[in-house]
C-alpha cells in the first residue's frame, strides 16, 4: 500500500498521496509523450526527475521517515505501467539502483548516493542482466578488474544496460584477474574516464529506456563505489527484492490490457465475448498474484531455498500472465488495436519484454529446474 513520503530531498504534499501524486504525473505529464516515447525513442527524463522528486523511487529504501516496503514501491512501478511500460521499466532500474546502494556496507557510498538516487537526483542502471546469466550458466562474465591503490581498474564489454545517460550510473560486477572466482560489485559513474556508451540496435518496442552498450576502457573504480567484495553474501541478501520489483511492470501491463478488454466492450461486446478469456478471468488472476507478491515482499531477506523457489515461481507466473493478457487485449481490441498508433499492439510488443527481460522466462524455467523440489 502506498503512502505519502517524507524525507529530504523530497516533494512534501500531505494533502497528495503518492499514488495520486504518481497518477497525475502519468496523466499529465507521461500519458502525452507515449507515442514519442515508442515511435521515436524519446527517454522520459523530466517525468523521471518528477517522480524521483515525488519519492516513487524511495518507498523500499530505509531512508528518513519513507516507508520501508518493496510492495509499495511495486505499486507505483505499476501506476506507471498501466499507461507506459518504458518508464515502468526506467522506474524498475532506478529502484534496483537504489536497492544495490542500500543494501551495501559500505558507508561513504550510501551517504554519497542513496538519497539522491532515492529522489531521482541520480538516474541510473542495474547492470546486472550479464552477472545474473552468467552465475546460472548462460553466459561468460564481460567484465575483469585488477587491484591497484584505492580500488580497481575494470575493463571489458556490457551489451546491454538501460535507464543511462552521460550523468548516470549503473550497477557492475566484474571478476578479479588474479582471482578467478573473487567477484566485486561498484556502482559505476557513465561519467568515468574511459568509459563510452553506445547505441547501436534499435527495438520493436523498449526504445525509450536508453539501453546502450557500456565499454569500460581501463576504468578506474575507487573504493568509494564499492558495493560488496566479495560478492557472495551480499547476492544472496538482494536478489529477491531484485527479482520482486519487476512484478510492478507486469502488474501495471496487465491492469491496462484489462482496461483495453473492458472498453472494447462498449461496442464490441457483442462479439467479444465469444472469445475464450475475458477480463474478469484476468482481474482476478492479477488479485491473486498481487497477494501473493505482496506477502512475499515482507520477508526479502529471507535466505531459504523454499522462498527463493517461490519469488521465482511468482516471478514466472507474472511473465506468462503479462504476454496472455496483453495477447487477449489485441483479440479484443480487434482491427483498432492493429494500426500503428493502436494501444493494443504496442502494450503487446511491450509485453513480450517481461518475459524476456533479465531474468527472462527460460532462465527461470532453468533455475526451477535445477533447484531442489
């Protein structure tokens, strides 16, 4: 449940609640630049400035007096998402960015950059997309570092890291060179000397979150921006919370294919409801994974294999769910939801990004798989 924040830095409105404050924005300030957002790739920055500034990007930081709830910062994600799954997403990357910061020990990097991440000061990236496929065997780790006095120089190749800019940052684990197995994590500037971004492919939907490719040239990385080294324990402790947070961007693409579902009815209905999956069966699913999510949130830290299989298990069911109801809305939609600047064709090409965004729906069949019954 969303509540209205309070901490500095912060926009105080009593009078507003979040979610109210975070709907507004949406209507006025994101709903207008939709199609500028999935045509021409325009990054939402001033509507992510705005709801940094609102605290939507704090509700699962220990900050202040802002409330310390995973499931708070899901629903907002998902406010958002109704109308616009790239900032949704964009929204996903600054709350894991500020997840990483807050769950680090290290103290200078926290009070240099967790409350401006927290209001949208700082916007920036996860980096996490290659690390996590590489700890499950899907793909080598692109990026080694060596120790030198005060940190470490890293050098290598990320394909793809979102929610970036000149002034942005992003979460990295690289490999020590002289100890294979010894993994360090930094919260990197894209301002770092030698470190260039490029943008080279161009999506069918997801254009608009700034994804580029981050080449690390030698980057020196002070001992300031070490998250965790090692990294062992310290992934253990984030990565439900990193894993649950995107249930906000499945959550909110099911809620607005549903309402694509229901305003079809007024002329449509006739015919409509012929079709095998109506809204009510979609609305009522989305209830029960929201409850589900939400009790899984109040226990991120949990270290057993039973919950971790579980926020898995929801984090599959949430994908699936997003593509079947993005898929139905087309089907209701009919032939107005199949032209170009159609609501419903674009809700679904961006749909098939949650079931492929790190981890994607085979990587979790892969890890359900190999994890014990």
């Amino acid at each position: 449940m969303t509540a209205a924040l309070s901490m500095p830095g912060i926009a105080d409105a009593p009078s507003l609640s979040l979610a109210d404050a975070v709907r507004s924005i949406t209507r006025t300030d994101l709903t207008p630049m939709i199609g500028e957002i999935d045509r021409d790739g325009v990054y939402p920055e001033a509507v992510m400035r705005k709801l940094g500034a609102t605290g939507a990007f704090a509700q699962h930081l220990p900050l202040g007096n802002a409330a310390f709830s995973l499931d708070a910062a899901i629903d907002v994600m998902g406010i958002v998402g109704e109308a616009c799954l790239s900032t949704a997403f964009c929204m996903w990357c600054q709350d894991a960015l500020g997840w990483y910061i807050s769950n680090s020990s290290n103290e200078k990097l926290k009070a240099g950059t967790l409350a401006a991440a927290a209001s949208g000061q700082i916007l920036g990236g996860t980096g996490l997309s290659n690390p996590m496929k590489h700890f499950y065997g899907i793909e080598p780790l692109r990026l080694r570092g060596r120790r030198v006095d005060g940190g470490y120089v890293v050098k290598g190749v990320l394909p793809w890291v979102s929610n970036l800019g000149p002034d942005h940052h992003f979460g990295a684990v690289f490999e020590r060179e002289d100890k294979p197995g010894h993994f360090v994590m930094a919260i990197v500037p894209c301002a770092s000397e030698g470190l260039t971004l490029s943008q080279n492919t161009q999506f069918v939907a997801l254009d608009g979150t700034r994804t580029y490719a981050v080449q690390m040239r030698d980057v020196f990385l002070s001992e300031d921006v070490i998250v965790a080294d090692p990294i062992d324990e310290y992934l253990k402790k984030i990565r439900a919370g990193f894993v649950l947070l995107q249930a906000g961007m499945a959550f909110g693409l099911i809620e607005g294919a549903i309402q694509l579902m229901e305003q079809a009815r007024t002329s449509l209905h006739h015919v409509n409801k012929y079709l095998p999956e109506q809204p009510e069966q979609f609305r009522e699913q989305l209830a029960g994974m929201k409850e589900l999510v939400s009790k899984l949130c109040e226990t991120p830290y949990d270290p057993s294999p039973s919950y971790w299989r579980q926020v898995i298990e929801a984090r599959l069911v949430a994908g699936d769910a997003t593509v079947a109801a993005a898929h139905a809305a087309m089907l209701h939609q009919g032939a107005r939801g199949y032209v170009s600047n159609g609501a419903a064709q674009r809700r679904l090409r961006e749909a098939y990004f949650v079931a492929i965004v790190t981890p994607a729906t085979k990587q979790l069949r892969k890890m359900l798989a190999e994890m014990p019954a």
